[in-house]
C-alpha cells in the first residue's frame, strides 16, 4: 500500500501506471460518491515525496526544540477516538478515478496465510498470531507523566490547579482544559505559550519514564523466543517513542511503533495499521491494553483483546469484555494465546452452524412393530 504525493507531472504519469496514486483513512461508513469527494480534496500538494506505509524509513531523531514542537502539536489533537463498530478500514484511489475499500474483512482475507507459509505455520502455530501493545499505557505511562506536567506547569505560573490532576486528562486537549476546565485565560496567544510550556514539562518528565508493566520485559522474551511478532501503538512522535524505549532499555523488543506521523485518526486504524506492517491477518492479532476503549476498538476489528488490571487505574469490572484479564504479564504463556484463539469463528455471527437455513430439521425414524 503506497501513498502518493507527486511533485511533477511526468512522476505522477509513470507512478500511476504501477500503484495508487492515493491513500486515506476512512471513517466508518461513507457513500461511495462522499467518500471519493473526499479523498479527491485531500491529496497532498505538491513538493512531496512518495512514502510507503507498510516499509517506512525511520526519521532522525529531532533537537529539543524541534522535539518539543511535535510533542505540542501530538498533545494539542487529544485522545485518539475509538473508531466506528462496523466497516473501519482504508480507502484506496486508484488512477482510473475507481475508489476500493481495504476494510476488516477485506484485510482478513488478502493477509491469510497461504502455500508455504501455511505449511510453515501449521509447523509452528505460534507464528501465525501477532502481538499489539498501548504504548502508551503498558510501556510507559505518558498518563501519570501528563499529569505530573499539569502541576509542574501551574507551581511555575503560579496558576491555581487541583492536588489531583489526572481527571484533566479526560477532558480534552490542552487548550480546551486551560479555557474550559481550569479558566486560567480566554486569550489564545496566552494559551498557545501555556501549551507549549506544558509540552515542555511533558519533556522532561520523559526524561525519566515509569517503568513497565509487571512482566512485560519477560513475556518480551519469551515472545521474541517463539518468534512473534510484537508491535505497539501510541500517540507520541516517533523520535519520542524510539527515545523512551532506548531509556526503558525496550528498543530491541518491537518489530515496529505506529506513532503519531502515521496520521491515523482512531485506535481502530492503528490496529489495522499494525496489523498490516506486521503482515498478520487482523483477527489473528492480539491486542494488550487496560482501557476499555482499546478492548472495545480491538473487537470491532476482529482482534482478540487483553486486559491489564492495574490497581488504582482500572478496576477489573471495567475490563469484563476483554478476552482474558490478567493483573501480571508473568501469569501469561503461549499456551494461553493458543487458546485464547482457539475458539475463533465460533461467536455469534460467525459460526455457520447459527445461520439461518431453508432446510427443515431431519426426519425422525419410526420403529414399527416389524422393523423390530
């Protein structure tokens, strides 16, 4: 899958004549005319180059003002949405002017593993599932940092701010908190430096992230040992994310980060995204998180989900959806993946056994007196 973005005509001929010339995430369910509209109005000017999203080259890692200017710009969009429950995916624009649609069935049969790759997994099963992780919630926690920016920002402006600021971040992005929630000022030239002084805090208190999870670090290992293929998902820039798994000592750990440049508008996307980078259908991709927005996102794509029980953060009731509940990584093997895929295509709308048929149950036979 390519995006496109021509500099000059001759380019623009010649690559679409080899691949689509755009790509764009899709939102849940759009018309056909809405949906080329749309993607017709928001291919890139010119002066670009072309990038492809399955093999992205990796970007140098920013200065501390460039860095902080990308931090700024991630906390100013908020929390990521969970997605629509039925019909997330892709949209592809081919040079013909046609519009296809990539979305989770579509994804579940073009990334099935077929021929020799079949073969190889039915020699090692393990293989043939993939592992996603928040980032930003079970590798380090960017919430508990942001909190802890919130009052270093107000002890330096001398701002009133409540003792516990963790409920501010449910509240949107920064600017909607400093106008609406705590009403420190209604001018925007005022709240763009208070937002950039926060992204400044957020800084430093990546400087020296928590640390993981309970048990992440050998289920890692132990992974890695098996050959599966392990990627994470967050809302931070790639040079941040790269930089906080080289200090959490995690970086030789993910086969790939799907970051904030790949413009993914909701949780469901970068699930798909990491599936496909990953190359593993998405409904064999299991997804690790503790919120139950991500467990709610990993099913609408057919991904299987777990829930971390982390206490003072999220209670277990809060996670009863999620496939398997766990409070430690530790208590966590592959046989328990294993099983936990193990009764895929037996829920309901998808077991072909609950669909309805035309034909009438089967005749019983009747034992007569001479048939005895």
């Amino acid at each position: 899958l390519y995006v496109l973005y021509p500099s000059t005509a001759e380019q623009t001929v010649q690559a679409s004549r080899e691949q689509p010339a755009s790509m764009q995430a899709l939102r849940g369910h759009r018309p056909a005319c809405r949906a080329q509209s749309r993607a017709l109005s928001t291919i890139k000017p010119a002066g670009r180059r072309m990038q492809c999203l399955c093999t992205a080259q990796p970007q140098p890692e920013p200065g501390n003002q460039q860095q902080q200017k990308l931090l700024a710009g991630v906390l100013g969009r908020g929390d990521q949405p969970v997605g629509s429950a039925h019909g997330e995916g892709f949209e592809l624009l081919l040079p013909s002017g046609r519009v296809t649609r990539l979305d989770v069935d579509s994804l579940n049969e073009k990334l099935k593993h077929t021929g020799a790759a079949r073969l190889r997994n039915a020699q090692a099963p393990d293989q043939a599932y993939g592992l996603i992780f928040n980032f930003d919630h079970l590798v380090t926690d960017t919430r508990h940092m942001l909190a802890t920016a919130w009052g270093a920002l107000a002890a330096e402006k001398g701002l009133p701010c409540p003792s516990d600021t963790s409920y501010l971040l449910e509240k949107g992005p920064p600017e909607r908190v400093i106008t609406n929630v705590l009403g420190w000022t209604q001018d925007m030239k005022v709240v763009r430096e208070l937002c950039w002084d926060l992204s400044k805090h957020m800084i430093e208190a990546l400087a020296t992230p928590p640390p993981p999870v309970p048990g992440l670090r050998g289920w890692l290992e132990l992974a890695s040992s098996y050959n599966l293929p392990c990627a994470a998902v967050t809302t931070l820039d790639r040079a941040t994310a790269r930089r906080t798994c080289e200090r959490l000592q995690l970086h030789d750990h993910f086969n790939l980060l799907i970051t904030a440049e790949d413009e993914q508008e909701t949780q469901a996307q970068a699930l798909l995204a990491a599936a496909m980078r990953l190359q593993r259908p998405p409904d064999h991709c299991l997804f690790f998180d503790d919120t139950p927005s991500g467990i709610t996102a990993a099913h609408n794509v057919s991904m299987k989900a777990v829930g971390m029980i982390r206490r003072g953060v999220m209670p277990a009731w809060k996670l009863r959806q999620a496939d398997l509940t766990l409070a430690c990584l530790s208590e966590l093997n592959v046989v328990n993946v294993r099983r936990i895929f193990a009764n895929s295509g037996t829920e309901f709308g998808k077991d072909l056994a609950k669909q309805i048929s035309n034909e009438g149950p089967p005749r019983k036979r009747r034992a007569a007196i001479g048939t005895l």
